[in-house]
C-alpha cells in the first residue's frame, strides 16, 4: 500500500492552490487535497497521514487568521509536517509564526520554505503587469518544483522563530481586518451571479437581493474582487472595471468552496494505480 500524502491549502486568487495541486501531483503517492478554510469550521481536526504538507499565503508579514486557527486547532498524526509559504513582496516572518503555534502544540514542522508567486494583493499594488506576471510564475513553478523534492527526499530544516516585527505588522493587520470588511463595495455592474460566495474560502459572503454582503469573517484575501466577472467589487484604489489577478491555471470550480465541501473525496487519487475517484464513479 502506497504512502498517503496530505496537503491542506488555503487560496483566495488560486495562487496557493496550483501550488498544493503541483506537489501533490508529484508525489507518486496517494494524496488528498484539504481546504483548510472548511476544515477550520469543524469542531475536531484530526489529519492523519504518512506526512502532512500546509501550504498558505502570507498575510502582513504572518498568517491568515483561518490558517492560524487550523494549525492551533489541529492534531497531526504524522512523522513528518512540511509547510509552504506563498508570497508576492516578502513572506516575513509567517513561517516563524506557525513554528511558534506547533512548538506551543509539543510538535514542529520537519521543513519550512518559501514560493514565491505573482502578488495578487491588488487593491494596494494594483494588478501586476504582463512581464511581471510571467516571470513571477516562472519563479512560483521553479519553487514548487523544489519544494516537491524536498518532500519527497523527506528533507528537514529550521527557521528562526523570533520575528518581533514581523509580529507587530500581522498584529495591526489583523486588527484593521475587523473594519476591512465595512470598506468593499459593489458598484451596478453586479448581475447577482454568487461567484463571489462561491469562492470566498470563509463563507464571508452572503447574497440579499441579489448582491454580496461582506461579514466579520473576511480575512481580506480578495477572492471575490479577483475573481468577479464583472469587475464590481472594489475595494481601496481598485476602482470598477479595473484589471483583476488569479492564477491562469486555477479555475473557479477548484477555488470553490462549495466544491471543495462536496468534493473532498474526489481529490483523493492513487498515482500508483492511475485511478482516480471519479473514474470509479466516486
């Protein structure tokens, strides 16, 4: 019987998940996909596999609040936990960060790295340009591609842990997210078409009259303005109709979350064997 790999994933613009899909693809073991933004919400999370992989973006220097509540929450039945930070400008100290939550937990990630990726936090930096975009996903397949040897050579290294400004910065981040929400609008554009609820990775979402209302819940990772056919969201400088971000080889069935609740099942596949779950009719 084959290994089980484990990646769970937490993605907003794609990024992250093409990321998750390419080592777990190249694992050559049976694996499952775990949307960590489902996963969050249960009440017990037990992941048990032969090694577990977290892959997140980086927040302001830190973790998103629904990766930090994960990782807090969640019992690691497994000899060995890699994680992969996405990042656009710098991961800062993210990584130290969830070094810090399983240390706390009497556990610790076996390899800790860094993939970079197209920074998709456009609202701030506006949309990046064409150039920009292709050499940043040349960088993120050559990092993946490291990363997936790393996990299956089982490679093992540290990081330090005391990043203090790095804490201060995902601190007030982490406070603005409580009025970040208040700030996104919705201009006429909007035909009602729910892709917004569907990709949002919290449920932070909900439709009245045929329009998204944001809640408390938002971490701010913009799925919904990128993501919006539209363009009728915005949010800061980004202004209706301007150009959005997600990754071109992610499309909106795998970001979303309703699919990944009904769906679980279906990622997990035998590369051995060359079956996968919707093959048998799974």
């Amino acid at each position: 019987m084959s290994d089980l790999i484990t990646v769970c994933y937490f993605s907003g613009t794609g990024n992250t998940l093409w990321s998750a899909k390419k080592i777990a693809e190249s694992s050559g073991c049976e694996y499952e996909l775990i949307n960590i933004g489902v996963e969050a919400e249960k009440d017990e999370i037990v992941i048990e596999a032969d090694a577990v992989v977290l892959l997140f973006p980086s927040y302001a220097y830190g973790l998103p609040l629904i990766v930090r509540k994960f990782a807090q929450k969640a019992i690691f039945k497994t000899q060995y936990i890699a994680a992969f930070v996405t990042y656009g400008t710098s991961p800062g100290g993210t990584l130290a960060e969830l070094a810090r939550i399983l240390r706390r937990k009497g556990e610790r990630a076996s390899y800790l790295g860094r993939i970079p990726a197209v920074e998709n936090y456009i609202a701030i930096f506006g949309a990046p340009k064409p150039k920009t975009t292709e050499r940043r996903l040349k960088m993120q397949r050559e990092a993946t591609e490291k990363a997936a040897r790393c996990l299956a050579e089982r490679q093992t290294n540290s990081v330090i842990t005391f990043r203090p400004f790095s804490i201060l910065i995902s601190l007030l981040f982490s406070i603005a997210l409580k009025v970040f929400y208040k700030c996104y609008k919705v201009s006429a554009d909007c035909d009602g078409c729910e892709i917004c609820q569907k990709v949002c990775p919290v449920s932070a979402i909900t439709m009245k009259e045929g329009r998204p209302v944001f809640n408390e819940k938002c971490e701010h990772c913009q799925a919904c303005l990128n993501w919006c056919p539209k363009k009728a969201i915005q949010f800061a400088r980004l202004k209706p109709g301007s150009p959005r971000y997600h990754h071109p080889e992610i499309d909106i069935s795998e970001i979303s979350r309703v699919e990944a609740c009904l769906n679980r099942d279906a990622h997990k596949i035998n590369k051995l064997s060359g079956v996968t779950a919707s093959e048998t009719g799974e």
